[in-house]
C-alpha cells in the first residue's frame, strides 16, 4: 500500500496532519519545533533538541550547539535490561541501537518515536502543555515476549539555564545550583547569574529567575545532576558510565558540570504495557511554582489529558479554515503545515536548526502574523500593535528587537517601516476593524500616537528619503538584507522599495480620507504618480527593471551586469503593485520565465554572484547559487505566483507553486534533502554544486506566504472591504475544488465548480441559492453558515 507521497525516507498520513518517517537516516534532521507561545523545544527525527523560554538565545533551558551533522544534543530516554545489561534509548539518538521496527511521528503539536528493540515496544510522545512552561515526555513501554523483564528507565538533559550559545560553559557552569525531592521524585537546577544588568546597570549580577526541573511519575530510583558521574570522563552519551552501573551516583549540588537524570524501575509481565511520564520545565519564581506544575502534570492520566488539549488548542489555530482541491500537496500544506509553521516556530518558537533568533524581526513577525487572520485575527491585531511599540518618534523602527527585555539594532534600512501599514491593510481587509486605528501606542522614544499615526510618520519618513530622481534611497538595505552595501551613503536608490511603497499608498490613501486627512491623502496620491513615472524612466531596463543602483551610481540587476544581472524582488513587483504597464507588464513577465523560473522555483537573481563585492554587500558573499545569491529563496518566490496571476499567466502561478510546494519534491528527495512537511528559507540554484537542496527549513518567512499565495492567489478567495471576492486561477484540468472559512465571524462554505476546464473567470455564484450579479461574496457577520456555489466558465 502506498501512502502520500512516500519516500524512502516517509510519507504523510492520509490525511495530511502527520508526517511519518520510517528511518532514522533522513539526508538532514527532519524535526518538529513545538511551542505553545512561551515555552518551546525542538525535536528531530533522532530525538535530538533542545527547550527554550520565551526565545532560544537569551533563555535556553538545556543545552545544544548547533551541528546538523552529528545533531547529538538531546534530551534522552534509555532504556535499560537489568538482566542482560542491554541497554538502548527510547529516540535512535544516543544510543543508535538496531532496531526491528521504527517510526517516528512529527504533527502539529507533538512528536511520537516508535521502537521496538529487544523485544520491547517503546511509544515515546514529546508535547508541551498549552498553558504552562511544562513539556511532557509519555512513554509507553510494552513487552512483546513471554519473560517478565525488569526495565529501568533513566531520563537524561543538561542544563544551559540562560544565554546561549555557552562557548564559556566552564564559567557558567559555576553558577548553576542542582537539588532533589525524592517525594515529588524530582531534580531542580537554579542558576546564581543571568546575562542582564542589575538595576544599577552592573553586569553578572542577577539570578536566573526560574526554577528548572525534571520530575518522573514513578518512584524515584536513584538520580544525578553530574555529568562527570553520569557519563564518566572521556564518555559519550552514547553508552554512559551510568548503563554501566546499578544506580546513578545521586550527585547534587553546586559543584558540578549540572545535568538532569532520574531513574526508575518498570516490570513488565508478558505483553503487559505500562506508562512512565517525565515532565521538563521551567517555572518563574514569582509567578510559578515549580512544585505545583510537576504535581500537576507529572502523572500518566494528567498526560493524557494535557496531550488532548493539546489537539484542541491546535485545532483553534489550523481548523478555522480548510480547503479540498485536487492537488493533495497544495491541500496538506494549506490546512495543516503552514500555519502550524509559521505560528509554531516562526511566532513562537522563533528557533529551528539551522537559526536560533532571540526576538522578533519586524518585518519577519509582522508578516507571519497574516497567518492568524483566519483562525483568530486578534492574534495579528496584538502583533501590529506590538511592532508599533518598536517605532520611534521620527518614523523608523529597530531591524529587530529581543523578546525579553528588548533592544536592538536602529538601522537605515529603507523597507521595515512600511510593513506596518502594509500588514495593517490586510488586516483591515480580513477583519474591518477601523478602531485599531485608534489604538495609542507608545513610541520607543516619545508618548503614544494613535496607530494611524504610527503608520503615517512610517510614510513620512519614507517619504524623506528619495534621491534627487524621486527614488526611494536604499539605504542600510531594502528586503532583501544582503545588499547591506548598496546604499549605505545614502545615495543608492531602490526600485524595489519604489514599488512596494507604491502599493502601501494605494492602501493608505482612502484610510487618510476616512479619518479626514485629506492633506495627506492628496499628498500620497502626488508621490504615487511621481513615482510610477520615476519608476519607469530611470528603473527600466529594456527587458526588465533594475533591482537598484550603488552609491557610486552604478545599476545593479541590469544588462550590463555580468553578475546579478537580473533580480527577481523588482520584476515581480512591478507587476503585484501595477506599475508596469501595457507591453512593459508583458516583457517583465517574459524575463521572469526565462531567466529565472527554472527547475526548482524562481530565483532571487541571476546569475549569481561568484567573487565578493564590497559595494554590494554580503549577498554577493556567499557561494554562488545560495540563499539570497541566485538559489530560490522560497520567502519571495511565493510572491512570484501572485505576480503571475495578477499578470494574467494562471499555468505559470501554479508552475511557481508546485515546484516550491515541499510535499512535491519528495519526488526527489536525495536532490532536495529537507523536510517534505515543511518550506525552506531556500533551495540552492543552478550554480550551486547541490541544485535543488533545500535549507534552512522552518525559521522562514515563506511559511505564511505559501499559505496565502495559495488561498487568495490561486483558490484566489480574497477578503476586500465590502466581502469577499472569488477570483481564482486554477490549472484548468482542475474539476473545482471547495474553501471553508471564517469571514467577519460568519462561516462560508464555497464550492467553486469548474465544467468547462477554464483557468478563470466566475460565470456564476450563487450564495445561499440566491444568485448574485458580481463575483463578491456579501458580508454576513451574522455568526451562520452560507453556502456559495461558483461556477467558473466564459461569460456568454
Ligand atoms: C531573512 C530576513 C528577512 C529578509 C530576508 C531576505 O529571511 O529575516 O527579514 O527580508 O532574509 O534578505
């Protein structure tokens, strides 16, 4: 029997919400990164990870050093025979025992690793609560032969507590306080130092505010918090001192190198089963009971039921919106994937293996949080309002900030601003909430201002930065951060940046005219025409527009570039905001297929850059045909299938989707490597001795892109103010396909039909059996359900 798109590595469940991998041997990790909005850890395939509280960086729990390679730090479980001396581990990391059956389950919100090894069945779950900084470690373990066996289970973690990477571990080390409680069969680890000034400004002067613990549902056997005991020096993990002893050593205190490890002793009659749960936490001192939460989680009927609300909490988030089309890929990664990605590692987690990020970039976070905007739109509501906290007075905003007590780079980076008002107006759309306009927020640096405000000194301050040909400056960068070069004297010019400023104008203008601002309506509607005209006299190429020109004056993305001749962000974009025009909308398009949409997805330019150029930046940096120098980096080759619908080229928008969709390249798995479940920040291009690798999975922007490309580009479902319209472009081989989703608190049902096999175009749409002139879905906001019938086809 075969499943979706199965691989010798893995195949997803049938209906799309598991992925399952059947070898511990995938080509790269293929992991989970779990969080609940706080609390977060992640998990490969081989059981190796690492937790975190609020971000992986300023606040990480255990530890890891990031090696995709040997992906070797864990959180483990052993198991052992205390008979035969056979022991082996509950994940194949450390132990990598052999094994007679294998399976490892990741999905949204919890991972599960099936074993059996000599002649034990292993059924291991990893979740995290919704509500608490507690993570749960299920264990079943069942005996398949005929012999009672005595099994001992010993859990194992090291302590980071604090800042990471801890390249002075042996400093840190020396702060770190372990204890025990045989009567809550628990270890705890506090740390006398966290990377923060005291009130007085004075460095490594303050406590780790949290109590870490481990805790088990058994009887505690015996325990140790040193590694020097556990695992004996020059040792490894992978067969410690402790599988060599009887007990562990009960090691505690302040003197050690401070690790986690409870045992516990499991008999098992034949074919009995029996449950152990080990929870793992972090509890703040004074708000949290670290007591409490163990007595409360630490037990197999409390882990039952936390991993249903763990189903239910998800459900929240990914259920509010489903579609069915004929293309399972598209379907799987819509309702499940994407959205647990984005707000699972992008929102929350901030963290994955290949980037550990302590904060929130703000145009990063800002466009991830459009993913909430079915499910629960006060989610997106909430991080609008939070990156208005991060502007100051005179327009700008930090590049990024930290997530725990802020901070960071105040940069001239010519794009971060304008993605307020640019996520605003899609918020706006989805939910019509003109009072968030209202809402004060303070400045970095001076009192709150309306939103509205906030969005308008983001303009202004665009606005203050134009060349002398009426081109937005470059400055520190635009989008794409690697061309941190280009501009920095602030006389090098971006045409990106022309167009995607052209766009959010188009936007703010009638919301200036709605709050009677009409001074500055009129002044947007002046900039927008000067700039389209700017635009095309000194950003057109002859086949295509420049991506920018350096501060020396020199063009970049041109023809009389031997190397970044073409950029994709500018093309792209001339189309999605409507400033090429007629024969010029055509040509760009005709570049974009020929030289950039190639075997794997569109590329971000091309050729790519081979030797460093200083008055570029570090996109020319890195070997040629990687991240953002000539490979397909996924965040903006989502924005070419938008390109390509509204440039009227359907069969191309889904030839863009399909081959960035991660379940399709499956296909050919040993080429792409990654995780078929979810988007990678980037694929390596044609010059890359790796085409079509994937990289960089998890921690990218692309997540929440793919999801809306899909739905309100392709399935081409799209809220405006006044409903929502029905516009798709489909491969016409497509028989129909059906959206269900929240709008404006009512739910639609949408069947969209398609019997004459055309690409586009609503012939007909009838809404709750009345049939409507327009194809734009009225607003209910009544709570109810209404069913829409589309029929697509040529208009008489
Ligand atoms: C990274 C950054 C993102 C940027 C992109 C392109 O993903 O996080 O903000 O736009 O690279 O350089």
């Amino acid at each position: 029997m075969s499943h979706p798109f199965e691989c010798k590595y893995g195949y997803f469940s049938d209906d799309g919400r598991e992925y399952c991998i059947t070898t511990p041997f995938t080509p790269r990790p293929w992991g989970n990164i779990i969080s609940n909005g706080d609390y977060s850890l992640m998990i490969s395939q081989n059981g190796s990870g690492y937790s975190w509280r609020g971000n992986a960086g300023q606040n990480r729990i255990t530890r890891s050093f990031q090696d995709l390679i040997k992906d070797n730090w864990g959180k483990y479980l052993y198991i052992r025979d205390r008979k035969s001396g056979a022991f082996w581990s509950a994940t194949f990391k450390p132990v990598m025992h052999p094994y007679e059956d294998f399976l490892v389950v990741h999905s949204i919100g919890y991972s599960r690793f099936i074993q059996v090894i000599e002649g034990i069945r292993s059924e291991l779950t990893v979740f995290i609560a919704p509500d608490a900084p507690v993570e749960l470690m299920q264990l079943t373990l069942t005996n398949l032969g005929e012999d009672t066996r005595e099994l001992d289970v010993t859990s194992y973690a090291e302590w980071a507590l604090g800042f990471a990477p801890d390249e002075h571990r042996e400093f840190h080390k020396l702060f770190i306080d372990t204890s025990t409680d045989f009567t809550l069969n628990a270890v705890f680890a506090r740390k006398y130092l966290w990377g923060f000034p005291d009130e007085h400004g004075r460095y490594n002067n303050i406590n780790w505010p949290y109590t870490a613990f481990m805790a088990v549902s058994e009887p505690l056997v015996s325990f140790d918090c040193d590694k020097e005991s556990f695992l004996g020096m020059y040792r490894s993990e992978e067969h410690p001192a402790a599988m060599d002893a009887q007990h562990l050593s009960g090691r505690v205190g302040r003197f050690h190198d401070a690790i986690a490890a409870l045992q516990v002793a499991v008999s098992l009659a034949p074919q009995q089963s029996k449950t152990v749960v080990f929870t793992l936490g972090a509890a703040e001192d004074e708000k949290e009971d670290a007591a409490a939460l163990i007595r409360r989680f630490t037990s197999v009927e409390a882990s039952r039921q936390t991993l249903q609300a763990v189903h239910d909490f998800w459900s929240r988030f990914v259920d509010g919106e489903h579609v069915e089309t004929p293309d399972p890929a598209l379907n799987f990664m819509t309702n499940y994937w994407l959205k647990y990605q984005a707000i699972s590692c992008r929102l929350w987690g901030k963290s994955a293996f290949y980037q550990v990020s302590a904060g929130y970039g703000y145009r990063d976070q800002l466009q991830d949080s459009q993913i909430f905007l079915v499910g629960d739109p006060s989610f997106a509501r909430k991080q609008l309002l939070m990156h208005a906290a991060q502007q100051f007075i005179e327009g700008d905003v930090l590049h990024w900030w930290f997530s725990i007590r802020g901070g960071g780079p105040r940069t001239n980076c010519s794009d971060d601003l304008l993605w307020l008002p640019f996520i605003l107006d899609a918020y706006l759309k989805e939910t019509a909430d003109y009072a968030i306009l209202d809402e004060a927020v303070p400045y970095l640096n001076a009192p709150a201002e309306p939103l509205y405000d906030h969005c308008k000194r983001a303009i202004e301050r665009a606005f203050s930065r134009f060349s002398p040909r009426g081109i937005p400056l470059m400055g520190d960068h635009d989008w794409n951060d690697g061309l941190n070069a280009v501009g920095t004297l602030l006389k090098g010019e971006s045409f990106w940046v022309a167009e995607f400023l052209y766009v959010i104008l188009g936007n703010f203008i009638p919301l200036a005219r709605r709050r009677g601002d009409e001074c500055f309506a009129r002044r947007c509607e002046d900039v927008r025409v000067s700039l389209k005209d700017a635009l095309n006299r000194f950003g057109w190429d002859g086949e295509w527009y420049l991506q920018a020109t350096t501060d020396a004056g020199l063009p970049l993305g041109s023809h009389e570039n031997d190397e970044g001749r073409i950029f994709l962000m500018p093309n792209i974009w001339a189309i999605i905001s409507g400033m090429a025009e007629g024969e010029r909308t055509r040509k760009v398009v005709d570049s974009i297929t020929r030289y950039l949409l190639k075997d794997y997805g569109t590329l971000l330019n091309y050729p790519a850059f081979t030797k460093p150029r200083p008055d570029v930046g570090y996109v020319t940096r890195y070997a040629p045909g990687l991240r953002e120098n000539g490979g397909v980096y996924t965040h903006a080759a989502t924005w070419s299938v938008w390109a390509y619908t509204l440039a009227g080229e359907p069969e191309r928008a889904y030839e863009a989707y399909h081959k960035i969709c991660p379940p399709n390249r499956s296909a050919d798995i040993d080429t792409y490597k990654a995780e078929p479940y979810v988007t990678p920040g980037n694929v390596d291009g044609p010059q890359s001795e790796y085409y079509g690798r994937g990289g960089w999975t998890w921690y990218t922007g692309s997540a929440q892109w793919l999801h809306r490309v899909a739905t309100h580009w392709i399935l081409g479902i799209r809220p405006q103010e006044e409903g929502l319209l029905v516009d798709p472009s489909i491969p016409a081989e497509w028989d129909g396909f059906t959206v269900r989703r929240r709008f404006r608190s009512a739910e639609y049902e949408i069947h969209v039909r398609n019997p004459e096999h055309v690409h586009r175009g609503v012939k007909s749409l009838v809404v709750d059996g009345k049939p409507l002139e327009s194809n734009l879905i009225p607003v209910f906001a009544d709570g109810q359900k209404h069913v829409v019938e589309v029929v697509l086809g040529r208009k008489e």
